[in-house]
C-alpha cells in the first residue's frame, strides 16, 4: 500500500468554520442613505475579516470550533486566555454586523408599530424622542462602537438606547437587542466623512422595524432558549 492510499484511509476532518452571511438585498439597495461603495466594503472587508480571524483564532482550539460566535462573546471567561482579546472582537464584529444587515431593509421609510411602539411611546414619551435620544448617544459615542434600542429581560421589558464600545454587545451586560446601528467610522466616513449626525439621521430611512419587532417578541426567552433560536448564521458550518 502505498502513502496515498493510507491518505484515504484517515478519519474525515471535521473542520468546523464561521461564515460571513450574504446580504438579503443588493449593495445598492440602501442608496442613497448608505452608498454601493462602504456597503461593499463594510460587508465583504471588514465583516469578511472579522469572519476571518475568528476562524484563525480558532484554528488550534478544537474545543470551541462548533461554539457559535454569541455563545463565545457570552462566555469569554471560557475562553484560553491566548485567544481571548481575538475572539472576543472579532465574534463580537461577526454577531453584531450580522445583525446589523438583518436590521435594515429596501423601500420606504417605517415606523414601528404594535406593541414595540406602545413600549417605545411608554418609556420615551414618543417615537421623536425615541429617535432624537438614539441620534444623541450615538454622535457622542466616543471613538468606534454601536448605539442600540435594548430592553431589559425583566421589570416588564424596559426600553433603553445604550452604546457600546468596540463590537461589545448588549447581552454582555444582561440587555437584549432590539436594533443597532454602527457608528464605527467605516460604516459612514466615505459619503458622510466626519458628519456622523448626518449619517444617524438618514438611517431611519432604512431601519427595518417588522425586524426589531420579531426581537421585541423574542426578548422574554432565556438565553439557553435565545442561543438556541439564533440565527443560523452565527454557527459555524463545515467548510464547503
Ligand atoms: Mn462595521
């Protein structure tokens, strides 16, 4: 026999592998609100690479390559301490833009409606100081991160707008997400340069609210329960 043929012979490698979620609508499709050009770039280079150094970071630590990325960031006390700082911002960059394409859509501008704008009415007064509170921490926001609608997953599911910094995610500090927008600068900087309050303002007219409704409805489950209904995106697949 000869080398090949005990090639063959071998065990298949499970070779588990993170993946960057193909968008639901076309680069385009955000025009004029996000330009063709940073959708590009922000979804196929810098979500690609936080994709792949999560992989790369993985790579010798077979025990956490079938982890899905949220249960990583949740759990990074978990995690070998070599490996931690990589994992914990690129699982957090891989999570939070796969959620942040699912929170926008094509057409025309939307309101929420039903029982998330009820809660948005009870604990903001209205949807224009829901808005104008989300605009204000989000162009403060210093340096890179995200501004989020959250609630809380007791006291009745209180609203909050909370930022975070780097790619940390709100359930990190026990809030549930129900829309976030990116306010790192490669999200805006190419049509907007240095105007992030321009930028802020021109996503609502992209913002998917059927979405942040389907979180709203989500937001009472338990976390084992939301880990288990996350989106298939965030698990990683034998490589093709
Ligand atoms: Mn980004």
């Amino acid at each position: 026999m000869n080398d090949l043929a005990n090639v063959t012979l071998l065990p298949a490698k499970i070779n588990l592998k993170h993946h960057l979620p193909p968008l639901k609508y076309d680069y385009a499709a955000l025009e004029p609100n996000i330009d063709s050009r940073t959708m590009i770039l922000h979804h196929d280079n810098h979500h690609a690479s936080y994709v792949k150094k999560l992989n790369e970071a993985l790579e010798n630590f077979p025990d956490f390559r079938d982890c899905s990325a949220l249960w990583l960031l949740l759990n990074l006390e978990k995690i070998p301490k070599e490996i931690r700082d990589a994992v914990h911002h690129n699982a957090g960059g891989h999570v939070n833009h796969s959620m942040f394409w699912r929170a926008m859509r094509t057409g025309a501008a939307d309101e929420p409606k039903g029982l998330l704008r009820e809660a948005i009415n009870r604990d903001f007064g209205s949807f224009a100081d829901f808005k104008t509170q989300f605009e204000e921490k989000g162009g403060k926001l210093f340096g890179s991160g995200w501004v989020w609608l959250t609630c809380t997953r007791k006291n009745g599911g209180k609203l909050e707008v909370i930022t975070t910094n780097g790619h940390d995610h709100p359930m990190m500090q026990n809030r549930f997400p129900l829309l976030l927008n990116d306010v790192w600068e490669h999200a805006y900087y190419l049509k907007y340069e240095n105007r992030r309050p321009d930028y802020l303002k021109a996503w609502w007219s992209v913002v998917d609210w059927d979405q942040a409704a389907r979180c709203f409805e989500r937001s009472d489950s338990s976390v084992e329960e939301l880990l288990e209904a996350e989106d298939e995106h965030l698990l990683p697949k034998h490589r093709q």
